[in-house]
C-alpha cells in the first residue's frame, strides 16, 4: 500500500511540478470519524487497542489530520513535494 501511494504520486508530481503546483498525500492512521461504522470512535475495546500502539496512548481525532493538512498549506512549506505524510501518533514504533 505504501509503494503504491508513493508510486501514485510520482506522475502527478512530475506534471503539476513543472507549473509549480506541489502534490503530497496524508496517510491517517485509525481516526475517531464515522469511518468503518464509527468502531474506531464507538467500541471501547477497538479504541483501547489502538491507543496502546500509538506513541501518544490515544487515537486519532479529526482535529489531527485536519492540522496536518493545514500544515502543508503554510507558507514555506512549497519545497514539500511528493511526500507520503503519515498523521498516526506514532502507531506502531
């Protein structure tokens, strides 16, 4: 999944780089959103499993990812290009 999000990327950053437009994906990692029927917000069980493969000890928030993306819409950030930005806490480290 990883090589194809990058791979994926490569075209279009190619293209739009040329006219000095920037292409990067967020990659969240399990989010408390309505998403798969809100399990992730909704059991109990699922968001305590979660949160203990995260560095931070929770789940993701809207919130969370939202910062991200506003983040790359910062001025200075234009020499981020074709990047794969995961937004998970730290899961799994």
């Amino acid at each position: 999944m990883l090589a194809e999000s990058i791979s994926s990327l490569a075209p279009l950053v190619k293209e739009l780089g040329a006219r000095g437009i920037v292409v990067n994906t967020i990659a969240p990692c399990a989010i408390e959103t309505d998403f798969g029927g809100g399990v992730v917000r909704d059991d109990s069980k699922t968001n305590a499993h979660i949160a203990g493969a995260t560095a931070l000890g929770r789940v993701g928030l809207p919130d969370d990812v939202g910062g991200a993306v506003a983040a790359l819409l910062l001025e200075g950030t234009h020499w981020i290009n074709g990047q794969r930005i995961e937004v998970s806490g730290g899961m799994m480290l």
